[in-house]
C-alpha cells in the first residue's frame, strides 16, 4: 500500500536547473572575473554529472584556462560552488524560481489526505530550505517526515543513497512508496532501491525514454498525456488525483 511520497527537487519541484542553478552559476563566474558562461543548451549537457561541485569540477577539466594545479583547481571549484549557492539562495528567497504547476496542490492534498512525505535530493541542504520556504513559508519542513539532500549521502544519485537514506529515516519498506523524478539519475536512483517512480518531465529530460518508470507524463498539473494513462482520464480534464498515484504504484509493485 502506498504510505508515502518522496519528491526529486531539480527539475521536479521547480526548473531549478534551467532557471536557478544556471544562471546562479554564471553569476559566479562573472564574480570571480571569469570568462566561463553557460547557455541553457550546455548546461543540459553538463547535467549528465550530478551535484553542483562535481557539475564545475569536471566542466574545469575540460577548460585549458582552469588553474592546472590540483589543490587550486579544486579550491576555485569550492568557492565557484559557494557563490552559486549564495546567488541561487538569494534568487529563490526573491521568488525567481517557480515551482512547476500541480507541485504544490499535489503537495497539499497528500498532506491533506495524511500521506508521508518527504524531500529525496542530490542538491545542497541551503538550495532546498530556500526554495521551499520562499513557497510554503518558515514551516515548511511541517510538510515532509523526512529531508535528505546532497551532504547526506556518500554517492550523490544515480547511487540510491539518498532514497535508501529516507526509507529508513521514514522507517518503510521500498514498496511502501513511490518517488516522483525528472532525470534518468533520479529514476535510477530510485529504481536501485526499489521504490516505485514516477516521472514528471522536466525542461532537460524531455525526450528520455524512463523504461523503469511506473508512469511518464508532461506534468503533475494535468491527467492529460500521461503513459499509461490514469484509469479514467480520457473522460476528465485537470490536474492528477492522489487516486491516479495508487493505481500507477499499485500496479508497478505487482508487475
Ligand atoms: C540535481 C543536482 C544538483 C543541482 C545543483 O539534484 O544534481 O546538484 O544541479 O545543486 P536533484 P548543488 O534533481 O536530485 O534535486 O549545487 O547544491 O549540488
Ligand atoms: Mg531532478
């Protein structure tokens, strides 16, 4: 039976990666006297690494104008990171990133309907706290029964780390809940721990395949386009029900 939620942050909640991270990063570089810009279009490429530090830290490996030496390299990588995170705080507190739409009705109905919840994230503890007290205010963690972000874990995703981590922090069996993902390393993340996922596509990830997902649609704010399709959405309009989320987990935990 399904007890509990775990949401993705980048790309689930918000385009965080696109609008926030990106331009929070350029806006590092532009600090330090750097020439490093990165457009919309690469930075979906320098996606494929997770984690912010380890995001700058192989983009200096392939820059002929990075500092060559070791301990510099990864001192400029830290303090790079540092600022991203400091301009990313700044414009998520202003309200610069939305969250996607549906996120917080899904958000609110399953707290509503007494539904665990908790944050399953590779991004740093900061970025969520601002994020999610800029949307739902200074009680925000009333919400979710567990937090888990990238300084928790040893093995940012695609490792399961960090669903492993907030499994037993909630104190459930995999089966028991279903992880709601945007990016081929979250699904395998999820997927190693053997939580039912579903995948809300995000701007990056919009033409990935996701075989290991229980569902694939373009959003948790409409039933429409949904593969499988919830049970009776051909004949309603609107956003996905907490009913739609049982079935999807119901039938991949007996598949
Ligand atoms: C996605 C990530 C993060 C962000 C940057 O996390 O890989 O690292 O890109 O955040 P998720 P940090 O989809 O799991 O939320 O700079 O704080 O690492
Ligand atoms: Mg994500």
């Amino acid at each position: 039976m399904l007890q509990a939620l775990l949401w993705d942050v980048d790309g689930t909640l918000a385009e965080t990666e696109r609008d926030g991270h990106r331009v929070a990063f350029n806006r590092a570089f532009e600090a330090l006297g750097l020439p490093w810009r990165w457009d919309a279009q690469e930075y979906g490429d320098l996606l494929r690494v997770t984690g912010g530090l380890e995001r700058i830290t192989a983009y200096m490996a392939t820059r002929a104008d990075a500092p060559a030496a070791p301990a510099q390299r990864a001192a400029l990588a830290r303090e790079l990171h540092r600022l991203k995170n400091q301009h990313y705080g700044a414009m998520a507190a202003a309200g610069a990133i939305a969250l996607r739409p549906g996120v917080s009705d899904l958000i609110e109905a399953a707290h509503r309907a007494g539904w665990r919840q908790a944050i399953a994230t590779t991004t740093s503890r900061a970025n969520v706290q601002s994020l999610l007290r800029h949307h739902f205010g200074a009680s925000w963690q009333c919400r979710f029964d567990a937090v888990v972000c990238g300084e928790d874990v040893a093995a940012k995703k695609p490792a399961p780390e960090v669903y492993l981590r907030v499994l037993d922090a909630l104190g459930l069996a995999p089966a028991a809940a279903l992880a709601i993902e945007d990016s081929p390393a979250g699904v395998a993340a999820a997927h190693g721990a053997g939580v039912p996922v579903l995948v809300t596509r995000s701007a990056y990830f919009g033409a990935d395949g996701f075989d290991a997902a229980a569902a694939v649609g373009p959003g948790l704010h409409t039933c429409r386009l949904w593969r499988p399709a919830p049970v009776d959405a051909p004949a309603r309009d609107g956003p996905l029900r907490l009913q739609d989320l049982i079935a999807w987990h119901a039938a991949a935990v007996a598949a």
